[in-house]
C-alpha cells in the first residue's frame, strides 16, 4: 500500500484490537477516528507533568502551556492555510458553525435574506442555519445533487441571487464521501455577493485543505476525526470578517476591559474563546496535525481512493447490493443490502457484523433529508483511515456474506 514506507501505521493505534487481543476491523473513522500513540501520549503528557493553565499564570510552567496552546493555533492555521489569528479553537465542528450562525448570522442575515445548503449536509449544517433563519427572517434554499449524489454546482449556479448572504455546504459528504469543487463553490458564492462556509469534517482528514487557494470565508473541523481528541475544534474564518464580528459567549479571556459600565472585547481569536480552554486537546491535535502530515494528505488519500476501489469494485459486483455515491467517493461508501421486500436493514447487518468484529455505521449519518432524497430509513456505512487495509474489506465482504445466508 502506499503507507507501506511509513512502517506498520495501524500498530500505533491501540484501539484497533478488540477486548481479546484480536484485530478489530474499524470501518467507522468517518463517525470518529481512532488515536494514535503520539496523540495520546501527548495529550497524557499536558495533563500530567506538563499542566498548567494558559494565558493568565506569571508562573513559568504556565507560560510554557500558553506557548504549547498557541503553537499548536499555529499549527492548525499552517495546516489549513491560513493564518494563527484566523484560528479560534471551538468545542467542535458542530459549535464552530455554531457560532459562526450567531455571530457573523446575527449581524449579517436578515429578513428576506437567503442561505444555500445542500441535499446532503450533515445536521450540523443545517440546524444552526434553520436556527438563524428563524430569528432573522431569512430563508432557506437546498441545492440539489448529481446523480451520483456530488453536490449540483450547475444548479447552484442556477439558483443563486443577490439575496443569498450565505453558501454553506460539507466540503467531503460523511455519508456519500463526494468531494466538492470548493474553489468553483467560492467563486459562485462570491458571484453574488454571499459567503461560503465549508463543512470540513470529512475533508481535513482525506484531502489537503488550502482555504487560500479555495478562496472559501469560513473554514471548520473537529479534531477527533482527524485522529485528535474530541472536545476541540477549528473554525478558520477570513481575519476581516472575524474582527468585524461580535462576541459569541462572553467571560473570561474574551475581554479587553471589564467594568459595569461598559465591558470591551479583545481581538479575535481571544474574542471567541471565552473561559478556559481545552488546553491539552489543542495540544493534543497539535501531535495529531504533525502524525498525520509526517505521512502526508496525498499518501492518505492514495490510501483510501485505493480501499474505495477495491471496496466498490467487490460490493459493485453483487447484484444484491445497491452502492450509494459517486465512484470517487473519498474514504467513505454507503451501501444497502438486498432489494424491496429483501431489503436488510442496516442494524442487523451491523450487529451481524459486530460479531465478526467488524464495525460499520449503520443509520441516517446525521443527514436524514439526505436518507429521504435516496428514498431510505438507514444506510451501511463503511469508512476508512490511515490504518485501514485490505484486511478489513476480506472481513466486511465474508460479513456481509455470512448476513446474506442468515437472511436467505
Ligand atoms: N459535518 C460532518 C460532515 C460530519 O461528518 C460531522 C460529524 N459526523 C459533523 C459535521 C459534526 O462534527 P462534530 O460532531 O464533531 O461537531
């Protein structure tokens, strides 16, 4: 494989064995990928000898964590492409769009006013807008896919105005794994005036990520599916539209001065990071950005276009098995297996599986109006990672022909 040269990279991910010592063939990093070594024994090294807090102690040990913390902002906006003061550390992707809704939204989106989404956008992506849009007045547009289920630019282009203020959409979709043009989506959305927001979840881990070269005005992705610790996050936004946007949650940190007349705010990123952060997580994600581009977004992704082939070419030839997203799907396909009333549902395929210690996703992958447009309740999801092989597919094909014969 390609990662070949990088040594036995699944060897340094302990949870990839099962409680008896065996394989275990992990085919859900698109929900949360697992940790290797380096990761947590940095994280384990933060909350132990290394502790302290950031930002406020004149103790040396502290100044050292604020150095660490810091770093590790840099490290994520050279990762991304942009620049450390564009970097505020969020809970997740999920409170970056979040705050992103009820910041830059509040200020920005008012009655009349239109945001484009897509047909497959995790909820993440859509919960928060329907959130701003009923407070402000606004509506709601839904871009509609290809046929092979690729988010239809054509049609963007085609219904985009001058009153859409926002083009929000997943960079890499977590249930179909299709891969957006990002740059063209930019230029579409800057046609009219709108800004756009890439949801990153799938696409930090599986492509390498330049916003500047996108040209794209808000950027956002959890750690813990690029093999970091869950609890943080980035949203990278465009440094003029971060400074002109107002507080999310106001407390410590976010300040400048505080008296009951009159509170400032600091600059951002400090602006949008009120109250302690996670301090070893941003460290934590700091060994995950340097595991992962020790071996480089290019070999990741020739990895996992390699295991999506392989995967698609076998589950293609089967006749009773129905193969959800485009053919380049990046890490990730969605299956069903058998047809009408034949039909398995996902959860017993997944618990038939379990007990060959095969871990799939089975479900609406957060994306229900996605499931209603492919006229399903569920999907089987099987994702890959950095440490998944050929391995897991033998397991998943000899699962999924142990279901067929349990159901015949
Ligand atoms: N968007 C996409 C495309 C995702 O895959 C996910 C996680 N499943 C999210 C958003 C939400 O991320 P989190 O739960 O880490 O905030």
């Amino acid at each position: 494989s390609t990662l070949a040269r990088f040594g036995d990279v699944r060897a340094q991910f302990p949870g990839m064995i099962t409680g008896e010592g065996k394989p275990w063939h992990y085919l859900d990093t698109a929900a949360t990928a697992q940790k290797p070594r380096v990761v947590i024994d940095a994280m384990a090294r933060a909350l132990g000898e290394d502790y302290a807090t950031v930002h406020r102690g004149v103790y040396a040990r502290s100044a050292e964590m604020t150095l660490a913390y810091e770093g590790a902002r840099r490290r994520v906006a050279e990762f991304i492409g942009g620049s450390e003061d564009e970097i505020v550390f969020t809970r997740g992707a999920t409170e970056a769009i979040n705050l992103v809704a009820a910041t830059w939204g509040m200020e920005n989106i008012g009655p009349g006013d239109r945001i484009l989404l897509s047909v497959l956008e995790h909820h993440s992506n859509i919960v928060p807008w329907q959130m701003l849009a009923e407070r402000t007045g606004a509506q709601i547009d839904i871009c509609p896919l290809t046929s092979d289920g690729c988010i239809d630019l054509d049609a963007a282009e085609a219904m985009l105005t001058e009153r859409h203020k926002l083009v929000a959409l997943a960079h890499v979709s977590n249930v179909l794994g299709s891969v957006l043009d990002a740059k063209r989506a930019a230029d579409l959305a800057h046609g009219v005036g709108a800004k756009l927001l890439l949801d990153g979840c799938q696409a930090a881990p599986r492509l390498k990520v330049d916003v500047a070269a996108i040209g794209c005005d808000f950027y956002v992705f959890s750690a813990h599916k690029l093999y970091g610790p869950t609890g943080i996050g980035a949203l990278w936004a465009r440094s003029e539209i971060l400074a002109a946007m107002p507080p999310y949650q106001g407390g410590g940190s976010m300040i400048d001065r505080v008296t009951f007349e009159k509170t400032t705010y600091a600059p951002p990123p400090q602006r949008f990071e009120a109250g302690t952060p996670a301090i070893a997580e941003a460290i934590a994600l700091h060994a995950a950005v340097d595991f992962i581009e020790a071996i480089g977004l290019d070999n990741v992704h020739a990895h996992e276009r390699a295991l999506v082939a392989k995967l698609r070419e076998e589950l293609g030839a089967m006749n009773d098995i129905t193969l959800f997203g485009p053919a380049d799907s990046a890490g990730i396909v969605s299956f069903a297996l058998g047809q009408g009333s034949g039909t398995v549902h996902p959860h017993d395929l997944g618990t038939i599986l379990d007990e060959a210690d095969v871990a799939i996703r089975a479900g609406h992958h957060c994306a229900q109006p996605l499931m209603d447009h492919l006229g399903v309740p569920a999907t089987a999801r099987a994702s890959f990672g950095i440490y998944s092989d050929e391995s897991d597919i033998v397991a998943l094909l000899e699962g999924i022909a142990r279901t067929r014969r349990i159901f015949a």
